[in-house]
C-alpha cells in the first residue's frame, strides 16, 4: 500500500515505543506510545494492511483528512509511518480519554448537566469545523474537548455530499443514515442527531434504548418517534437542555440549523 501521506521506516521501533492500548476501531489498535528522541506521548493507531485490502481507500481518506485539519476542536495529526505490512498513524494523546472515561472518573452514572454543556459547546465547534460524522469525543489533561475518530476511517470525507455509506453505532445513528442505502442519502446534519443521542448519554449515563440488543435499535429507531429527554428517577433536567435535545434529535434534518 502506499497511503500518498506516509513514509517508511525500516525499524518504526527506534522512533516510537508503545506503551499500553487504550482503544480498538473496525480498521486497527489505538495505543499510547512515546516518541524516544524527544520523549513526547502520542496516540498511535496501528492498522494491519494486509487484513485490510478493502478498506485502504478509506484509510487513506483518513490520513489526508487528519492532515488538513488545523482546529483546536480536532485531534492534531502528528504523521504517518509503515513498518512492513502495519500502518502507523501518530496523533496527539489526550490524557484524560472519552467523555463517558471522564464520567466514570468523577462519579458513577450521569454527568453534571453543566459540565455536559461545556462538552457539547465544544462538540459544536468542532462539528463547526468538520462537519463530519460522528465522532469519539476526547479530553485533554487540561479539560480540552477535541474530536477524533478511531473507528470507521473515512467517514468525515466527501462532507459535502449526501453518503449512502452505513456506517456508526447503531445507538447513536440517525434514521437517514440507517435507511441511506434504500433513500436519498444523508449529509453532515446527521451528526446532529447523534449529538442530540451523546447529550442524553451524558446527563442519563446512557443512550436511549440501551437496554435493547443493537440489531432491534436499527430497527425501531427509523420507525418511532425521536427520544425526548424527560425527568426521571428524580433527577430533573433543565428547559434548556430538554430544548436542546429536542432540536437535535429532529426527524426532519432539513430544518435542524445548530452547526449553521
């Protein structure tokens, strides 16, 4: 493979050492490493090309996509590198993790509903900037929130045009994207539901429909009524954030308008 934006080592091991793995994507193995020479911590994605033939487009979208994005709302892309049939991707390592890590660090179950809206004030702008699929959300040692995707590669490619791709966690797609293969596609608004589904996760510890098994949730989720938030187990939420949600999670996408 020759991925345009990568360049070969012949002993990747004398540049980078891992150190733990800390994530699992469709395409590979997320780990924290260190790079020797200056003893910087990264995250490395490795990618095994060879159990990965069909995917080498996507993954080649995603370099050249983390290349060109220069946001503080988005993981950095640091490079590149191939050490026989594996792919490395060196990014910026954030310390603290997910979202959902940084929940399970403060407390148990749901997260403040204050501290939930910085996430999602921050989730926005970078929406703003990429107007992408849907992302992981991380977090910095310094609390900074940034997008990065360490699951399907390629998906925040062609933003402009409608994708009749299936591709997300079944929780936390939107109908269009889970009925794009039989309709007219979907586009960057999609993401907007999922973050209306990741602001309910975070207040309640938990998508809507956790309970079910995935395979029943793409079923239901084109055919029922969108989730509202609603108090429960006596915890009440803001108008707000109920008003939020709402806006978000708006079957009709045409008329959501949060990311411009």
């Amino acid at each position: 493979m020759n991925p345009g934006t990568s360049k070969s080592t012949t002993n990747i091991n004398e540049s980078y050492e891992l150190i733990e793995r800390i994530g699992k994507g469709s395409f590979g193995e997320v780990f924290k490493g260190k790079e020797k020479n200056t003893g910087e911590i990264v995250a490395i994605k490795i990618i095994d090309l060879e159990h990965s033939e069909d995917e080498i487009d996507d993954i080649q979208k995603e370099i050249l996509l983390l290349q060109q994005c220069e946001s503080p709302y988005v993981i950095k892309y640091i490079g590149s590198l191939i050490d026989q049939t594996d792919l490395w991707i060196i990014m910026e390592y954030l310390a603290v993790g997910s979202a959902m890590d940084l929940v399970g660090m403060i407390k148990p179950g749901p997260m403040d509903e204050q501290f939930a809206a910085v996430i999602l004030r921050e989730v926005l702008n970078g929406l703003l900037y990429l107007h992408s699929e849907a992302a992981n959300i991380l977090i910095g040692s310094q609390f900074q929130v940034k997008l990065a995707d360490f699951g399907v590669a390629g998906q925040i490619c062609e933003r402009q045009q409608k994708r009749q791709t299936f591709v997300g966690t079944p929780f936390w797609m939107s109908p269009e994207v889970i009925t794009a293969q039989n309709t007219d596609g979907y586009d960057e608004k999609a993401d907007i539901w999922s973050l209306g589904i990741t602001a309910i996760e975070l207040v309640k510890g938990e998508p809507p429909h956790a309970n079910k098994h995935a395979m029943r949730v793409l079923q239901m989720i084109p055919q029922m009524e969108a989730p509202i938030l609603q108090d429960e187990n006596g915890i009440t939420f803001s108008k707000s954030i109920k008003e939020f949600v709402s806006l978000c999670l708006n079957k009709n996408p045409v008329s959501v308008n949060l990311i411009g």
